[in-house]
C-alpha cells in the first residue's frame, strides 16, 4: 500500500472532466461580463457626478460674481448722486471766485470721482443737444416745441445717465424737440431720481 500526500488526494477529488471544466468557465465569464457592466455602471454614475459638480461650481462662482457685482453696482449708483451733487455744485460756482484755489481743488476732487467711476467701467451716455432720443438711453421728462431741432432729438440733458460697462444704470433725463405749439416743462431742481435710494 503506498501512501499518498493530501496534494495527491485533492487532486483526485478534483473534477478535470472538460463538461466541468466548460462549465467554470462558462460561470467565470459570466462572472467578468457581470463585473465589467457594474463597473461601467459606476464609472458613468462618477462621471455624472463629476459633472454635477463641476456644473454646481460654476453656478456658485457665477452666483457669487452676479451677486458681487449687484453689490457694486449698488454702491456705484450711490456714488452717481455724490457725483451729480459735484457737478451742481461746479456748474453753480460764482463767477467772481472761479479762479480761486478752493474751487480749482474742488474741481480735482470731481475729475478724481468720475476717473474712480470709469476705473470701474461707468461711463455717461451721450445726451448732448442734437443726439437722437433713445427710450433704452434716455427719459424724456419735457418736450419743447419750437426748437431749430428735428422731432425726437434732445435739446437739453437735465441729468446724466450712466451705463456699467454694456448695461445701462441710470437713464440720462433728458428735454427732447417736439412739432408743438406749447412747451411742457419740468424744473430740473425737481428731478432728483428716488428710485435708487
């Protein structure tokens, strides 16, 4: 009686018949099919993810850049009325005093305020007598009949208007010529605009 090793006896349990063999094989490749499709299925289900997220980041950083710029552009149109109040101020400066280091410096300042607002990208909208009315550009607050103007071109600018970078903030008020035979008019003291305090 020889005596045979554990090896030699797992062999001999082992089933090597080729319909037992074919059916492993068969079961192994239905295991790796099985594999491969979960995961492709996870590897879509990452990029989608991926994509979400990627997608979730560029709406935040939009939302908070649109929500920045609302910031400034509120903060701007404050600075607009500190820039209207220069104007009047300068426009209204006595003739006797012109010349006066005071008003030279208060002059500066002004220059100093609308290169700010440009560094920003606000510049004013043409308004100048002649220019074409344009309802996107300009409210009309008086018509004036019996000007050497065509209908519809401005006459006079009340008030600038401004516009940041391509959008429009603050309309310029504006008298626009009409065919007509009596002016309507409107003090340019009472056109302060409210909407945006």
């Amino acid at each position: 009686m020889s005596h045979r090793t554990r090896a030699q006896e797992r062999m001999d349990e082992i089933d090597i018949s080729p319909t037992k063999l074919l059916a492993d094989m068969d079961k192994l490749k239905n295991e790796l099919d099985e594999a491969r499709k979960q995961g492709e299925e996870y590897l879509g289900l990452l990029q989608r993810e991926r994509a979400e997220f990627n997608n979730y980041r560029r709406r935040t950083a939009e939302e908070r850049e649109r929500d920045l710029g609302l910031a400034g552009e509120d903060l701007i149109r404050k600075v607009l009325g500190v820039a209207d109040d220069f104007d009047r101020a300068i426009d209204a400066r006595p003739e006797a005093i012109a010349k006066d280091p005071w008003v030279e410096g208060i002059a500066a300042i002004d220059r100093k305020l609308q290169a700010l607002l440009e560094s920003e990208g606000v510049s004013q909208i043409e308004a100048s007598r002649g220019t074409p009315f344009d309802p996107r550009e300009h409210d009309a607050i008086a018509n004036v009949p019996g000007t050497d103007l065509p209908d519809g071109q401005i006459v006079e600018e009340v008030r600038r208007g401004y516009r940041l970078r391509d959008r429009v903030i603050r309309p310029a008020l504006v008298a626009v010529a009409e065919s007509g035979d009596s002016p309507t008019t409107v003090n340019a003291e009472d056109t302060t605009d409210t909407r945006n305090d």
